[in-house]
C-alpha cells in the first residue's frame, strides 16, 4: 500500500514537472512571437514620432526642396480606398463564408472554397495589374475606384475564410434547437448563428482591413496618387502607402523623416481600430452578462 502511495506520488511530482516545463517553454516561445512585433513597432515610433506634428495632418504634402508638411491628403485618401473595398469586400465576404459554413456539402461550396483559397495565394501585385487592365485601361485613368476594387479582391477571400471557420464552431445542437422552435433556416443562419459569432466575425474583418491597409503594390498600378485632395472616384488618388513608398525611396532625408511618420500614422489608425472594436464588443458582452 505504502508503495503503491509512493509510486503515486512520484508520478504526480513528474507530471507536475512536465506541466511546469510544457507552460515555460510555451511562454518563451509566446514571448519570441512578440519580439518581432516590439522591434518593429520599436523601430517606427523611434523614427517617426519626431516628424508629427499637427501640420502633418492637416497639411499637403510640401512642394520638392521645401521643408515640412503634411499627408493630410494621404490620409483621406487611404480612409476612403479601405472604405470602397469595405462596401465591396464585406457584404460579399461575410455571406460566402455563411454559405460555405452551412451548405458545406454542396457542389457550388466546393467551387466557391477553391475559388477562394486561389484567391488568396494570388500576388496583390498581380491584382493590381488585373483591375488595370479592366478598369483602369477602358477609363482611360488611374482612380479610387480602381484601387478600392483591387484593395476589395485583396480583402474578399480573407473575410470569407474567417467568417467560415468562425461559423463552423457554432455547434449543431444550436442550430437544431432554434429550428425546433419553428424558425426558418435562414432566420436561424443570421440571427442565431451569425448574431451569435459576430464578434468573432468583425475580429476576421479587422485583421483584413490590416491586411489592405498597407498594401502599395496594387495602388501604384490602380489609385496611383496625387499631391492634392481626392476629388472623385474617377480621379487619381492619395494613399498612405504609395506616399510613404514615394519618400522612402527619395534622396532627400526630410521625405524620408515623414516617410516614418506616416508609417507611424499607418500603425497607429490599425491599431486604433482594433482597440476601439474590442472596446465595443467586449462592452456588449459585459452588458450581455449582466442582464
């Protein structure tokens, strides 16, 4: 008996041990993930934090040889491209993803997930080239159209993905329990399933926003830019990326300060959206517990 005892304690020791050295190694390599992020984030502040000032958001940018101002006209421009591609990318994506979630069998889902997946590993510079020569070719001009459907097709793929397998952990029984209370399965689908996920699915939307919002290589070929307001869909337009790819890639050391500002501009309106849509949702869960 005493033995039996000592041979369980030993083993509870062990696995205690293990536990303790699983949970250790799972935060070390936690904390290398995060240092990536810290240096590069590091990085910008450290560079770009001396070139803002309130000119440089409400300012154009300055004529060459001049110093200061702004990308006022930049910023504008680039919350209007993410807008365009929003009002594209978002209703389209959101329903692929409930279509692959609950019809998941048929023949069409099987088409549409491949035609996705393809989508998704496609190069955003050959994005860019295919709205060129579709839209911006038989316009005859570069616009805020043709970038906002290039930053659309970057963005749809990503949506639905997410929108998928965030669906698909809703489990069954809830489904077949709202059902039996006599709803129809479409009213289950966005009232139960999707209602019940929508945080989840708005974390999917934030991190394809972060994904189009850096992103020049389509809009050098699409939006192009300008140095003045955007005026029109039809029109070149401004965008941060393009303007911080434009001065970094200058000789002149004052373009390449507010290249890093408005990196630091970039990182910070992501990093503000991210913190104000977990502020709303996680508020709403409070409420929610609280009732």
């Amino acid at each position: 008996m005493k033995l039996k005892k000592s041979l369980h304690t030993h083993n509870l020791k062990k696995r205690r041990l293990k536990n303790k050295l699983m949970t250790a190694l799972i935060g070390i390599c936690s904390f290398c993930a995060v240092i990536p992020l810290a240096m590069v984030l590091y990085h910008i502040v450290i560079n770009g934090i001396s070139s803002l000032n309130f000119s440089f958001f409400t300012q154009l940018p300055a004529p060459l040889g001049e110093v200061g101002g702004g990308m006022a006209n930049c910023i504008v421009g680039s919350l209007g491209l993410i807008l365009i591609a929003s009002l594209i990318a978002i209703p389209f994506g959101i329903c692929s993803g409930l279509y692959l979630s609950e019809y998941k069998n048929e023949v069409i889902s099987k088409s549409l997930r491949w035609t996705l997946d393809l989508l998704m590993s496609i190069p955003s510079i050959v994005i860019g080239l295919y709205v060129y020569t579709v839209v911006v070719v038989p316009l005859h001009t570069f616009s805020a159209l043709a970038g906002g459907l290039a930053l659309s097709l970057l963005m749809l793929p990503i949506v639905a993905k997410t929108t998928e397998e965030v669906l698909k952990l809703t489990q069954t029984h809830v489904r077949e329990a709202a059902l039996a209370l006599g709803l129809s399965r479409w009213r289950v689908i966005l009232f139960v399933v999707l209602r019940g996920k929508r945080s989840a699915v708005v974390t999917g939307v934030i991190l394809a926003l972060a994904r189009i919002a850096g992103e020049t290589a389509p809009l050098l070929v699409t939006a192009f830019g300008n140095r003045s307001w955007p005026q029109s869909l039809l029109q070149p337009t401004p965008s941060l990326p393009v303007q911080i790819y434009s001065y970094a890639i200058s000789p002149y050391d004052n373009w390449h300060k507010q290249a890093w500002a408005g990196a630091l501009t970039l990182v910070s309106l992501i990093f503000i959206i991210n913190l104000v849509t977990r502020f709303i949702f996680s508020k709403d869960s409070y409420e929610k517990n609280n009732l």
